[in-house]
C-alpha cells in the first residue's frame, strides 16, 4: 500500500516523518481534545486497516494523511494523487452547494448568497472533510467531530481555524 502510493508520488514517508517530528504539538491537541468519558462502541476497539488498536493510536494518525492522499488513486486512472483527489473532492464540494441551495430556494436571496454559517461533520477523521466543505463555503463556522482523539490531533494541526470535538 505505501509503495504503491509512493510510486504514484505520495510521499509517505516524508508525511510520517512530519507529523512524528511534530508529537509535541499533536500531544498537546490529544490532551485538549480527548474526552476519556467517552465510551467506545466494541467495534470501534477492534483491529482495522492494519493497526492493533484500530484508530486509537498515534501510528494511525501520523500515517493519515498520506493514507488519505491515497484514497482515490483506485478511482481515476492515470491522474496524479493531487488530479484524483480534486476531482474526488470538487465533486463531493459541488453536490452539498447543489444540495444545500436547493434545499434553501425559498429563502430569500441574502440568505441564498450567504449560505449556512455553521457546519458539523460526523466522523471527520483528520479533518480533511471538514476543510473541503469549509472551502464550499467560506466564512462557515466548521465543526468536527469523531471517536478518534489522535486523529482529532491531527485535525487541529492541519486545520486550527476549525473546531475538533471528541
């Protein structure tokens, strides 16, 4: 999986390697974010995309977002990993303006131009999600939330302008 990402120009390694060079920071966040009442689901604890502990460990959230980089490289042929995810998540951008427009169509039209002022995103992981439909629309007030608190970490490195919730 990271030799095929890396041959197709990921750099894996590089990623890893930073947000390791970074615990400092990303342990701070876990402590902020991390709500140790929270109790899991069964599945959750379970083994998952190769690591034990499934998503609750830092080797986990150090490889997230070159994982994440990866993701459509199945989907679009020929692309590099940057076209794939574009595509992937421009398309992803256009269908909740549609729907969030359409949704809004009586409303007048200051209300239409502005779009929503708040966003929650469900199972955010690293918070990529949480960023691309913050892009739809700018100004939003974009919240995150997910079980994992190391991706969490990751989430409010990448993108502190946000809010991450546990």
């Amino acid at each position: 999986f990271v030799k095929r990402a890396e041959d197709r120009g990921i750099a894996w390694t590089d990623s890893v390697n930073f947000f390791e060079s970074n615990q400092a920071e990303l342990d701070r966040n876990y402590k902020e974010l991390c709500n140790p009442s929270l109790e899991y689901p069964a599945y959750y604890t379970l083994p998952f995309h190769g690591y034990d502990e499934g998503n609750l460990n830092w080797s986990a959230a150090h490889e997230l977002e070159a994982a994440t980089q990866s993701m459509c490289l199945g989907y679009y042929d020929g692309l590099t990993w940057q076209d794939a995810q574009e595509m992937f998540r421009g398309a992803a951008r256009e269908v909740i303006a549609e729907t969030w427009f359409a949704a809004h169509s009586a409303g007048t039209d200051a209300q239409l131009s502005e779009g929503p002022r708040t966003l929650l995103d469900i199972g955010c992981s690293g918070g990529f999600s949480t960023q691309e439909m913050a892009k739809t629309f700018p100004g939003v007030q974009a919240t995150g939330v997910d079980l994992s608190p190391y991706y969490l970490s990751v989430a409010k490195f990448l993108y502190p302008q946000h809010r991450f919730m546990h």
